[in-house]
C-alpha cells in the first residue's frame, strides 16, 4: 500500500493560524508519519485583510522546513485561497497559487454565506485551465448536496478527516460527512491539520473510515486520488527534474 498523502495543513510554522515553531512542524511529521502519512501539501492560507502571508514568505518557510526534515517526509507547497476579490482577480489573471504550480489548487468559501453566481465563478476557473478542490465541503451550510453534486464535473471535493470523528464533529455536520460519503460526493480526505492536538482524532477519523467504508475507500481518498495532484505537478517539472 502506499503511504497516505495530505493536501491540506497548516503545518508550516509560524505563517497563519497554523503551527508556530519549527520544532513543533517536525514533531508533528513524526506523529504523522505514525499514521502512515509519507507525503504532506502544505497550504498556508491566503484570506485578504486576516490571514494572508506574502507569497515570497511562504515560499521562504517552505525551503527552511524542507531543508530541515529532510527525507524523513516528502512535503509539497499549496495555499488554502479563500473566496475574496484577491482571489477572484487570481482567478482572472490566471495567477492563483496552485499545488506546486499543477494545474490543481485548493480554496474555501464563506461557511455561512451564500456566493452570488458562485456557478458562473466556477465555470470562470474552469475556463482558466484551473482543476479547484473545494476544501472540507461539509462546512458549508449554505451548499447542498444536489448542487455539489451538479458542480462535481467542474469542481473536486475535499472533507476533513476528523468530521467523521462523532464525539467531537456537531451532530448536524457528522450526518453530513455520512450522507457526502453515500453520494460518492468525497474525492479527497485530508487533516487540516492546525495543531498537534488534533493528530489522535486524526487517527480516529481514519480508523472510522477503514471500519465503515473499508480500506480500499480509505487508500483511494486519502492516497490513490491525491497521488494525481502528485502526478501533475511532477509533469509541469518537466522530464529532466
Ligand atoms: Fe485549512
């Protein structure tokens, strides 16, 4: 089996609400790779006005983490756009920051309010050359299920792996994660990781997956669909990296 792969985290440390140290971001490969988890995207945010670090530093964090873990974990670089005229005018300008410069990127939307005309917007970063991964749909309480289902042709979906982790996931949001697994409406599993706290629920989620849906459903979410991110970028590398 191959090594699971995360493409969403706020593990690089010190840059959003993420991690904080460098030691912390190590310690948590360690935990992580416990888990089974060998390669990890890392995806700062980017929301104007909040959270939303310079390119340039991300760039600069990511080299420094890389040089210090070394090989013990295969790391790639990503950001969590979130849904504002920054990202719009990306979007436009065929700027947006992608998983490792693929055609790929992940981004959020508001939880509670709704997006005017988000289909045309969609079908904007489709026309772009942009394959968008919506990060933990089960968030939006505005979005149901028949239109992710309408937009899945445009759109890949991704939900957190602690949501189906039923003591700690609102009641309303754990039956959602049931009903987008029955739908075939889940194409990624990830962390989004922002603490160490979190890695034990981690591990529950996944057990809860292997039990409930099998390993197979587990492997293809969590490492056989990611893998094509992995692919894609590979190929913008060229033949020669
Ligand atoms: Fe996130």
């Amino acid at each position: 089996m191959h090594p699971f792969i995360d493409i969403h985290s706020h593990i690089l440390p010190g840059i959003d609400d993420g991690l904080n140290h460098l030691a912390e971001t190590l310690e948590t490969f360690v935990e992580l790779k416990k888990l089974g988890i060998g390669t990890i995207f890392c995806t700062p945010h980017q929301k104007e006005g909040s959270l939303n670090p310079p390119l340039l530093s991300i760039d600069q964090v990511f080299d420094a983490v890389v040089d210090e873990a070394g090989s013990q974990i295969r790391l790639f670089k990503g950001v969590e756009n979130y849904f504002d005229p920054q990202f719009y005018e990306r979007v436009s300008q065929r700027t947006v920051p992608t998983y490792g410069g693929s055609p790929y990127f992940l981004f959020e939307l508001p939880p509670f309010t709704p997006v005017a005309r988000f289909e045309d917007l969609v079908f904007q970063m489709n026309i772009n050359g942009y394959h968008p991964i919506l990060a933990h749909i089960e968030r939006y309480e505005w979005i149901k299920a028949s239109q992710l289902k309408a937009l899945h042709s445009s759109m890949l979906y991704q939900v957190n792996i602690t949501s189906f982790v039923e003591e700690v996931t609102p009641k309303a949001r754990f039956k959602k994660v049931i009903r987008l697994m029955e739908k075939g409406l889940i194409d990624f599993l990830a962390t989004d990781l922002h603490n160490k706290e979190i890695i034990p629920r981690v591990g529950e989620g996944m057990a809860f997956i292997e039990d409930h849906y099998g390993a197979e459903t587990l492997h293809r979410l969590f490492s056989r669909n990611p893998r094509k991110i992995v692919k894609a970028i590979k190929s913008m590398e060229g033949p020669t990296s």
